[in-house]
C-alpha cells in the first residue's frame, strides 16, 4: 500500500495533485475545493490527455471502514483517503 499525505496547498492550483498509478494505468490525481457552495472538497483522477476521468466529492473512510474512492472505475487498484490520518492510502 502507498500512502500519500493529503496536503493542499491553497495557494496552488490546483492545492493538491499527485501522480498515481491505478490498474496499470498513470493518472493524475488532483483535489480542488467548492467552499462557496458545497463546503467541501473534491477528488478529481485525469487521465494523460488531461481529461478528467472521474470527479467526486472526497469523502473520507473511518479507521474500522474502507470507503473507496473512484467506485467502478477500478479492477484491482483501491483508493480511499483515511480521515484519522488525513492520507490517501492506494493500493494494492
């Protein structure tokens, strides 16, 4: 399992984005925020030509639950961001 420090920068943009690679296939993994009318971030995964794949609300797992990010889109790669630690935990 990889983990990755969710760590935005606000001044960025987009504040936070990261290189992955899921099923075999390189993404990029970026979040951006909605403060003005949703209140809360969101997880983008953009694909090599730049298009974005999927885009959803980052919605965090508890310690004693796995809520996977990206659901349907991935065969043996998992993703979820782990609240108590503020990581995204990628795996396998």
């Amino acid at each position: 399992m990889i983990t990755i420090p969710f760590t935005p920068n606000n001044t960025a943009a987009p504040p936070f984005k990261v290189p992955v690679t899921l099923d075999g296939v390189s993404y990029s993994m970026q979040t951006v925020a909605n403060f003005y009318a949703a209140n809360r971030w969101y997880v983008q995964l953009i694909d090599q030509s730049g298009e974005i794949v999927r885009n959803m609300p980052l919605i965090g797992s508890p310690p004693d639950v796995d809520l996977l990010l990206f659901p349907g889109l991935l065969q043996t790669s998992t993703v979820l961001y782990r609240v108590g630690t503020g990581n995204f935990e990628i795996g396998p």
